[in-house]
C-alpha cells in the first residue's frame, strides 16, 4: 500500500540555504554544505544532520506507462544514483 510521506520532520532551510543547495547541485557554486549529507533509501530523502531536505521524487514517471516505462529495478537504481549524486555534490566531493 502506498503511504504519504511524513513531511512533519523536513528540515525547513532559509530562501539563502535553499539557494545554496540548488547552485551547489548544479554546479554554479563550489563548496560544501557544513552538515553530514546522507541519503535514506527506505525515506527517499537528502538528510542533513539526520533531517530530510529533499524528497527524491519521480517514481510514476520513471515506472509508468505514460512516462519512461522502466523496469522497477532499472528504475530505484537510476532514483539512488540520483539521490547519491546530490549527496555527493552538497558534500563537496
């Protein structure tokens, strides 16, 4: 059964911190963000310091058949590499 997520307990960020996680992401700022960046396969979120920030979405178009029709299995590994990406790009790596 799908469940909602539980958005209760995201890390809400300031308009300054929100924009320095999406330059970051795409590339048009160097650095890190100051705070352990993980990701929670069960969650699908982009933690900080434990907290979610970012909810790793797309999974109806990834699987759909109005969408890329993918193989679930093609599909969670193409939505990890995803998260891992931005894991890696907030972490300075």
């Amino acid at each position: 059964m799908f469940e909602l997520f539980d958005y209760s307990n995201m890390r809400l960020l300031s308009k300054e911190d929100k924009q320095n996680v999406i330059d970051l992401i795409n590339g048009t700022r160097v650095g890190k963000i100051e705070a352990k960046v993980t990701y929670d396969q069960n969650e699908q979120t982009v933690n900080l310091d434990g907290q979610p920030i970012l909810l790793i979405r797309g999974w109806g178009h990834l699987t759909g058949t109005g969408g890329l029709n993918l193989p679930l299995d093609q599909a969670a590994a193409f939505q990890d590499s995803f998260a891992n990406y931005i894991v890696e790009k907030l972490s300075g790596k």
